[in-house]
C-alpha cells in the first residue's frame, strides 16, 4: 500500500514535533513514531535547555558559543555552533509563548540554573582569561523535557499533522541521491506500508542501547542512523558517545547535572571531594567527559566504594542543599533514588557510577539539516536530520548539558523551514508498487527462521564488549577484540529466530530488527574509535592520551562495505572565530 504525503517526519521526539509545528498547513505531513509520541526520549530530559537569557546574572551568546567550541574539544563547527548559540534566546521565548510551563525566577522570569561547562569570563575584559559558571540553563523542575515534548505535542496537533504511532520504519528509499520515501510496518498487525514523499526527515534520536550501562529508554536503538548508513550514506563522528557522570549505581538511571547545577557534591570512599583534583576551577560542574574519567580513574585507584555484587560506584551527595530545594528543585530524580536503590536523598549520598548518555555523531547535515552524501559536502535532495540522531556538528567530541534540547528546537525549527522552502519547487518521484520487497522479506524471514541463535543473547554480548571495549577509556587492544566480538555477533545474527510467530505487537519481531540496527551502530563507532589515534572529548585512547590538532581536527565520515571493514574518510573541521586552546577547567 503506498501512502502519500508532502513530507514525512520520522520521530516525535523534540527534533521532529518542532519540525512538524513549522510545515505550513498547505502541505501533508505526517509524523510516524515507533512509540506513541509523548513517549518519546525527549520526555524524560531532566535538567533543562539553555540560552544566554541574562535572567539572572549578566550573559551572552558568544559565552555559550565559546563554551559549546571548548566543550566539543575543539571538534564542533563553529559556525553551527554560532548559528545554536545566537538562535538560543529566541527559540527559548518563542518555547515560552507556545505555552511551554518554565520554572519562575523572583522576578517572574524564565529562571535559570548552572550546568557543567557554562561559564562566563570572570573579568569582562580579558573574555579568554579565567572563568566562573553561570546561570544559563532555563528549567521546568526536573522535567524539562517532559513539558516541552508535551508542548509540541499540543502545537502539532493544533498544525493538523496527521501521527503514524507504533509504526516502525525500516528502509530509507532513495535512487540517484534524490530521497523518494520510507517504509515501514505498522507494529500491530506487521502490515508493511510504503510513505511516498517529496521531502523526508529522520529525527530519530540516539542509540544509547549499544551500552549495557545506559540513561537511553528501550527504544534508543539508533534505527535512523543505521538506515541512512545502509543505504550508502556515511555516519559522522561515531567514535564520540558521550558517558554521563551520574547514573544510578547498576541501573544507569539518569541522575540529572542540575543535581550538582544546584550544588551536589561527588565523593570517594574517603568522603573526599575529588573533583578538585581534575578540574580545580569549576570542579563538580566540570563538563561530562572530564567528570567521568575522573569518576573511572578514583575507581580503578582503589577509592571507589564496593557494591555487594562486586562492582564499583563513587557517591553524589546532595544532604547538604535541604529538603526544601531537592523536593522542590529535583523531585523527580531523587524519588528515583528512592524508588531504585532504596536511597533517601536528604540524608544519605546516592551510589553513581558513569552511564552511556549521548550520540554526539550521527546523520551528517549542514546548517539547514540537509543530509550530506559524502565529505565533501554534497547533499541528498529532500533528506534532512535533526535532534540526536544528526551531527551537525554542534556537539563535536562531548556535549554541554543542556545543550541538546536546545538543538533539538533550533535545528528542528531550522529543518522545518528547509523543507517548507524545498516544497515550493519539489515533486514526488516515482515509487515502484514493490519498493516495500525487502521489509517484507525481513519480517518473513524473521518469523519464519529455525535459527538457533536468540536476539537477547547477542544485543547482550553487544552491550557488555561494548562496555568494556569502548566505553569510557578505549585501547587498541581493546578495540581490535570489539571488531572481532562484532564480526563474530553479526555473523551469528543471521542465524537468529524468535519464538513469537504472531503478527499481532510482535515486540520480538520489534526487537530483533533493532539489533540489525545496533550492531550497524556499533560498527561505524568502533572503526572510527579505532581509527583515531588521539584522545579529544568523550573518545580516550589511552594508548593516544594527548589531543592531536596537527591531524585529527576533522570529522570521520563511515561508509558501509557490506562484508567488510567500513570506508573511512575526513572531513575538516571549521573553525570561525576559536582557536584551539588547551582544555583547562
Ligand atoms: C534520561 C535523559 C535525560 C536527558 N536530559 C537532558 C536535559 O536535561 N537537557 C538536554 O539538553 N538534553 C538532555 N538529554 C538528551 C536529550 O533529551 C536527547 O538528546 C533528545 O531528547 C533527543 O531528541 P530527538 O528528538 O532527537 O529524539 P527522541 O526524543 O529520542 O525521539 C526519537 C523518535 O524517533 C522515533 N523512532 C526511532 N526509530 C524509529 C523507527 N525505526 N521507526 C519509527 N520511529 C522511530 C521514536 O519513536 C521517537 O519518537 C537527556 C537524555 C536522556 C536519555
């Protein structure tokens, strides 16, 4: 069955409703989610989105882009990233007046909170000399993203954009670099549908689920990522995942950097604050990829605190701010403490330990979320990418909290008005009746296989060698046993059955063909891990320790070969007014 559409969106997280809000009401749009909208990633964003607001204290955009250059190592684009920053203040007012319920400063103001990496120069008039942090984070408690997924929600409706929920896309249909389309299945009775359309954009999120220990919901499984780069487009960046600092000890339940944005403190077993070994100025608000390595190495010397299971966790310890401000300021989390780890916040530090948080690769776009087909800059006709799923590259090698809402409405705004203006001039190509072949013989061959490997068994081996392999200190050693234990998995993948055989919410069925996806993930971020021979941002070689601007500021581009090793190339950064410095904190 073919269904026809001016544009389809893939994703109703933040990235794709923001889109969804801005195609004038002249043309279709539809929004197809594997989950029901509001439940989305996006909806369980704690901490907040932030802009140079100067609510409460005296701020700029060009100190969030400096930030943004400095936290990203060096390895962001600089004019993407003075685009974001720029943009921030009125996308954050426009939020506002959308209906989106912010947290209230004394003034009745949008207020505003610190977070890890935002800073201000100390003294005005020397802006690269000592900084200090600042409040820039605009908040609504610790549900943030809850309430601007919500909001978007409400303002897609309002466009009249017609949902696809529980529909699941599995190929991306594209012929001489010209995107025709999508398929998918829906996932309640398997039924495979074509979606033809003029333009399509993938906002897809992230794929923390590579990782045993992760902040990522269940859907987090990259599929937009692994579909662009099945098709024979590159994946940039892959190599930079970002850990965050505080998950809850085993589970990797998120415990939000507003924790320590509203005074948290990180301890050792000896109760010592150690962060004023790692990062004297600013210390727990250090940026996430320093704080995890600080967290990792107290641990590996002996002054983590041993769980009864044997593994190991640091504490954060929040008795000290009140009972006041963490009922008021971070209910949500610490009732997470509560709930998961029978921890009772107000009085006693809650276990944590390093979780894998955040994709800062992804699908390769420029500014405006076309897709690029290659280094070189060469774009998709009608192919876009926003959100967590797409580099743009803002984040570059570790991304600044908060920092990701934010692209999410800049980028997903800035996407939407691409394909606005796109639909002016576009029509639709020709879609074959059998397009839908391959998705079809997938979900046959699923079904209808004697194999004697199980999913769980593999995304399980895939999560944990992941870990340990090339989580938050990498090695060559290490990263060649990762491409062995991947050749191994994928190789067995195509020997896996499920037991279910219904075509009625088959999640087995689900979950089996987000393996697929997974391991196309986790192959691009190990080859580009192994590749680069430097530690920068989130990726520590420990063989390579030092950052390496002589040949490694530029972004790898990963190419699928089918039947071997990815195709590698670069692409330089841009640099506009930044140069790179040493990374002090
Ligand atoms: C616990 C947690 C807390 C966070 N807190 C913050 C914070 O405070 N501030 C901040 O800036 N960032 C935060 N982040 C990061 C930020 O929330 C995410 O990066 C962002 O929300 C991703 O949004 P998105 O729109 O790109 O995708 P998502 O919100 O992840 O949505 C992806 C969408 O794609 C759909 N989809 C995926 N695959 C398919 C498929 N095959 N077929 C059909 N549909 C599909 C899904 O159904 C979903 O609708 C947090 C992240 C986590 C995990």
């Amino acid at each position: 069955m073919i269904k026809t559409y001016d544009v389809v969106i893939i994703g109703a997280g933040g990235a794709g409703l923001r889109a969804a809000v801005e195609i004038p009401k002249e043309y279709s749009c539809a929004v197809i989610s594997k989950v029901y909208p509001p439940r989305s990633h996006t909806g369980t964003a704690q901490g907040g989105v932030c802009a140079a607001l100067s609510n409460m204290e005296e701020d700029s955009w060009e100190n969030h882009a400096f930030d943004t250059v400095k936290g990203s190592d060096y390895l962001g684009d600089q004019d993407s990233i003075e685009v974001m920053c720029k943009d921030a203040i009125r996308a954050i007012i426009e939020l506002e007046h959308m209906g989106m319920p912010f947290s209230r400063n004394e003034n009745g103001q949008i207020a505003q909170r610190f977070f890890g990496g935002h800073t201000k120069p100390a003294d005005k008039n020397d802006p690269f000399g000592k900084r200090v942090p600042v409040k820039r984070s605009c908040y609504s408690a610790d549900r943030t993203g809850h309430v601007m997924l919500q909001t978007l929600f409400e303002n897609s409706i309002k466009n009249q954009v017609t949902f696809y929920s529980e529909f699941f896309v599995t190929e991306l249909l594209m012929e001489n670099g010209v995107c025709k389309g999508v398929v998918a299945f829906d996932i309640a009775n398997s039924e495979v549908h074509i979606f033809q359309a003029k333009a399509v954009m993938f906002a897809t999120g992230g794929y923390g689920r590579v990782f045993r220990i992760t902040s990522n919901a269940h859907v987090g499984t990259g599929d937009g990522m692994a579909l662009v780069y099945n098709a024979g487009l590159p994946l940039e960046d892959m190599e930079f995942f970002q850990f965050h600092p505080t998950g809850l000890w085993k589970l990797g339940i998120l415990v939000s950097e507003a924790a320590r944005g509203e005074g948290g403190i990180l301890k050792n077993k000896d109760g010592e604050r150690f962060m004023s070994r790692y990062a004297p100025s600013v210390m727990d608000l250090a940026p996430r990829d320093m704080v995890s390595r600080a967290i990792i190495s107290e641990i590996r010397e002996g002054r983590g605190i041993r769980g009864s299971d044997g593994t190991d966790y640091v504490l954060l310890d929040l008795t000290h701010l009140g009972k006041e401000v963490i009922d008021d300021k971070l209910p949500e989390i610490t009732g997470f403490a509560r709930t998961y780890l029978g921890v009772e916040p107000t009085t006693e530090p809650i276990p944590i330990q390093p979780t894998a948080h955040y994709a800062m690769g992804g699908i390769p776009t420029n500014v405006n979320c076309e897709v690029l087909m290659n280094e070189k800059g060469d774009i998709v006709k009608g192919l876009y990418a926003a959100g967590e799923c797409a580099c743009v590259s803002v984040h570059g090698a570790n991304r600044l909290g908060t920092n990701s809402l934010l692209d999410l409405v800049v980028f997903g705004r800035r996407g939407g008005k691409a394909i606005s203006d796109y639909l002016k001039n576009a029509s639709f190509t020709e879609v074959r009746n059998d397009a839908d072949e391959r998705t079809k013989e997938i979900i046959a061959g699923l079904l209808n296989s004697n194999g004697t490997e199980k999913a769980v068994n593999i995304r399980t081996e895939l999560q944990n060698t992941m870990m340990e392999d090339c989580g938050v200190f990498r090695t060559e050693e290490g990263l060649k046993k990762m491409i062995l234990k991947l050749e191994e998995l994928k190789e067995r993948y195509r020997n896996i059955s499920i037991q279910d055989k219904s075509k009625v919410f088959n999640t087995e069925l689900v979950e089996a063909i987000e393996l697929d996806n997974l391991l196309k993930n986790a192959e691009a971020t190990v080859y580009g891990a192994y590749n680069r021979t430097e530690s920068r941002g989130a990726h520590t070689r420990e063989d390579f320790p030092k950052r390496n601007d002589q040949e490694w500021m530029k972004h790898t581009f990963a190419f699928e070969k089918k039947g071997s090793a990815p195709e590698i190339k670069y692409k330089p950064v841009v640099v506009t007014r930044y140069q790179p410095m040493e990374r002090k904190y």
